[in-house]
C-alpha cells in the first residue's frame, strides 16, 4: 500500500556478496629526487665552476688587452710620424693656395695672423718678462 511496487523479473543492484573492497585514499606520490644536501652540493659546484671560468676568462681578456696596448704603443711613433709628413704637405698646399688666391692683394703675406691685436703682457708694461 504505500511502498513502491517493482515489476516482475527485475531485480535491485546491490553490493556483492561480502562487500566492496576497501577504496584506499592515501597519497600514493613517488620520491622527491636528489636529497636536499644533494641539491645544495650540485648548486655550489656549478656556481664555483662559473666564477672560476669568469676569473680565468677575466685574466685572459686583461692579458690580451695589454698584448694589444704594447703593439699600439711601439706602432706609435710611425704612425705620428705619418701624420706629420700629412699635415706638412697639407699646409704647404694651403700655403701655396692662399699665395696664389690674395697675389693681387697689397701687403699680404700668405701664412701671417689676419688677427691684429694690441694685447701685451701685464708684465711688459712693466719693463718685466
């Protein structure tokens, strides 16, 4: 009367006989990998490493630098040497320019100041050099 009626032939799912296996809920996670003493030993190795290689390659670089100063150094004087005999041929160039520009000018002497002035030493007022 007020429960519910099943019909004929169908038969209710239930637990098997002797129940369901225990579900286990535990954290089942593999190990960690390295030690932590491992992990800090690996870490100062590989930083000793590269400072070393950075102080090795430091040195290198300042030995190279001063392989470099020295050549540059004992090449100096010729290449002064060069620029002198440039800068000589250059100027009489000009020289000979301005000659040639002004030849038609009185009183112009190619190569003197253009700038006049009545500067004197304050000492030369003085009669002291």
């Amino acid at each position: 009367m007020g429960g519910p009626t099943t019909p004929k032939g169908f038969v209710q799912d239930g637990p098997p006989k002797g129940g369901f296996p225990a579900v286990n809920v535990r954290r089942n996670l593999p190990g960690g990998g390295m030690s932590t003493l491992a992990t800090v030993g690996a870490i100062g190795a590989t930083l000793t490493f590269g400072m070393v290689s950075i102080i090795m390659a430091n040195r290198q670089r300042k030995e190279l630098k001063r392989e470099e100063t020295d050549i540059r150094f004992s090449i100096l004087p010729f290449l002064q040497a060069e620029t002198d005999v440039k800068l000589a041929f250059v100027q009489a160039k000009q020289l000979e320019n301005e000659a040639e520009i002004m030849k038609d000018v009185p009183n112009w002497e190619a190569g003197a100041n253009v700038y006049h002035s009545r500067y004197m030493n304050p000492m030369t007022v003085f009669g002291i050099n």
